[in-house]
C-alpha cells in the first residue's frame, strides 16, 4: 500500500527532526521546573530564556514582551479578555471592540462572551476574496473602540488580511485623538482618549509571512507551535509594552503576573527551535516549492474536474492553500473517500471539523449554502513532494465523479 498522504498543515504540522531533537533532553536528564532556584531548575530556566528570546527576534520585540501559553486559543483569550479586563479597571463607560466575521472561534467565542457582558462588538464583513475592506474598518471606528483583533490569515481560504494597513489606520487614528485632546482647553477637554490597541491571530501566517511586530504596527499577536513544524500544546502572546493587560488564570507569579502556570519547558524549547528554523533564506525557498506544487495541484483539479470552484484567491494568499468547492457532491464525502485512498484533507478549519454547519468563513464570502457544503481544503507543506501531488490529481476525478452520481436528484 502507497504511502499515506498528509494535505492538512493547516490544521497541524508534523515535528521537524531537528525541534524534537532540541527538545529530548528536557523530557529527561534536564527535567527541573525553571521556578526552582536550584542547579535543575536554572538548567531549564536558561532553555526558557533562550527560546523567549529567539521568538523575541522573530517578532523584533522585547524577550519582556513575549508571554508562553497552552498554545494559540489561549494567547487569543489572553488577548481579548486580558485588554478589556485591564481598560475596565482604568476606565469608566462602554467599551467597543471590532473583529472580522471570520476570525477562529478562539477569537469569536471570547468575543461573543464579552457582548454578553456589556462590550460593544462590530463584526467587519469580508469581500468575496476573504479580505477585509479597510474603509470598513475605519468606518466603524468609534470614540469608545479601544481593541481590534483581525486574524493575519484565513485558515480555511488562506486569505491574507492587510494587517499593516490597519496597524497604520488605528495607529493615526490614535495620534489624532491625542492630538485634538491636547489641542482642547484643559477645562473642558475632560479625560484622555482610549488608546485603540491592536491584536493579531497570526498562526496561519507565522510560516509564510513577515511577523515583525512594529513593521506590521501591532500591539499584540498570537502564535501557535504546531502549525510551524513544532509541537502542540505550546504557543506565545507578543505583548506590547505598556498594554493593560490583565491575566486570566490565576494561580503563580509566572510570566510576570501574565500567565499562572508551570512552564512547559520541553515544548517551549520545540517552539524556540522551530522559529529558529524560520530563517529568511529557508521561507523563501520552502514558500516557492509549496506555492509550485499547490499550482500543479490547482491546474491538475480544475483541468480534470468539470464544475469545479476555486475559493483561494491566488494574488491574496498564502502559498499552501488550495480550497475547492465540487458541487453535485457533498465536502463530507469526498474527506472520508480521499481518507480511505490514503489522503488527508480537511472541509475547513480543524476546530469545527465535527460541525456540520456550513462555513461560516465560505458565507461571508458570498458562496452559497449548498456549495459550500461541497468544499475541501488542502493545504500543502514543506514535506509535500510532486509524486504526492500526481497521486491526488489522479485519484480525486473519478472519486468525485462517483459521488456526483449517487447523489440524489433534487
């Protein structure tokens, strides 16, 4: 039987040899809690260190900036409730928060949960490519909006949200409020202006995109360890200095108050390694394979399969993603038919994979119900081959053919 074939790196990566090799000796001989004042205890502190501040450079921040989490779900609710927890302690009066429509949920529950609370929440839709339209968000900008949060990448389409172009949007619109407040009489000019912050769910994008905090204009950003070749259960919140954020889970003194919790030191390390392998030469070139294997993959489907729709706006996406709609045949289907040839695949993100609601991500972009009922995604990664690709390009035209015949007439 042919080797089992994985186009699912959006949903998770398989560990690089070389992080799982930097991160062995912190399951055994090097053991100790990085709390401990003791020789163990320092050994792993050293590692910590050494990791927060490769991911420091990474997002050309501070090593005091950068606070490790359970993984990206965390740093998102860390993020969110963390600024509004801190803002309500300093200020009285509602508070506005703007996101996109499609975000994660780990950003939209959160959210959700807030409004329920008393926070006023303005959902940006999408255009029908996936990207957010800028006047949208500057239109819906009010006096009372202190954070926004917009995701760097579309984990189902791939799309790729013009993130330093809102960095630059709230950053002069805080300037002008601070401006028109200094420029008012101090008698009647009343309290400062909320600062507007800024948040990022840059998981998808951490692979393939610039990271550089300040370039991209943000305040924070979350990222997650298995989506870049590291491993699951470890990620890291950027923090910018300054920002009032409050933690969410008590219990220690650890991350400096951000983020109760003995440090996973072994995954901690992974992470470390893992961004270190995201050096400028390697994305380069691993973004030009994935992106020449995801055309052949694009041009073998639409070639050989009648009807078929492609969600993945090219000139706005990440190299990997490849999304499909095959109407006349149910998504469901096909996942479990590729499963059973030995191909993964997925019908959109992976933390709503056992819902079978029909995108929400698909129906903000305008596609229909029913069509996006019929959608797969494949997304490729550094260890995708073209012999993979061939396999898929001849297996998935009589595979959907097939399902297209058994289903029923409507």
């Amino acid at each position: 039987m042919s080797k089992p074939i994985y186009l699912d790196h959006s949903a998770t990566t398989p560990v690089d040899e070389r992080v799982l090799k930097a991160m062995r000796p912190y399951f055994g001989s090097k053991f100790g809690n990085p709390s401990s004042i003791h020789g163990f205890g320092q050994t792993a502190l050293a590692a910590v260190d050494s990791a927060r501040q490769t991911v420091a450079q990474f997002l050309n921040c501070t090593a005091e900036e950068v606070i490790f989490t359970s993984g990206a779900t965390e740093a998102d609710n860390l993020a969110i409730f963390g600024v509004i927890r801190g803002l309500k302690k300093q200020r009285t009066g509602n508070l506005h928060l703007i996101t996109s429509v499609i975000e994660h949920p780990a950003v939209l529950e959160p959210v959700k949960a807030l409004a329920k609370q008393g926070v006023e929440v303005t959902y940006l839709p999408v255009k029908t490519n996936g990207i957010i339209d800028m006047a949208e968000l500057k239109r819906s900008i009010k006096n009372n909006t202190v954070l926004v949060s917009l995701m760097y990448v579309n984990s189902e389409v791939g799309s790729v949200q013009p993130i330093r172009e809102a960095g630059k949007i709230i950053k002069k619109i805080n300037e002008n409020r601070f401006k028109q407040w200094r420029e008012t009489r101090p008698a009647i000019r009343g309290a400062r202006p909320s600062v507007i912050y800024f948040h990022s769910d840059a998981v998808q994008a951490v692979n393939f995109f610039n990271c550089d905090t300040k370039y991209l204009q943000l305040d924070l950003l979350s990222l997650s360890g298995h989506k870049i070749y590291g491993p699951k259960g470890i990620g890291a919140l950027f923090v910018k200095s300054g920002v009032p954020l409050r933690a969410i889970q008590l219990g220690g003194h650890h991350e400096k108050n951000k983020r109760s919790g003995t440090l996973n030191v072994p995954a901690i390390v992974g992470l470390g390694q893992a961004i270190k392998l995201l050096d400028k030469k390697s994305v380069i070139a691993n973004n030009q394979q994935i992106a020449k294997l995801r055309k052949k993959l694009v041009e073998g489907i639409t070639k050989n399969i009648p009807r078929v729709i492609f969600n993945t706006a090219l000139a706005n996406a990440t190299p990997a993603h490849a999304h499909f709609s095959f109407p006349g045949a149910e998504g469901e289907a096909i996942l479990i038919a590729l499963d059973l040839a030995g191909i993964a695949v997925s019908t959109g993100s992976a933390c709503a994979a056992r819902d079978l609601k029909a995108s929400a991500v698909l129906l903000a972009m305008g596609i229909t119900e029913e069509i996006a009922h019929s959608s797969i995604r494949f997304t490729l990664g550094k260890y995708t081959t073209a012999s993979e690709i061939n396999r898929v390009i001849k297996i998935l035209p009589p595979l959907v053919k097939k399902l297209r015949q058994m289903a029923p007439e409507l």
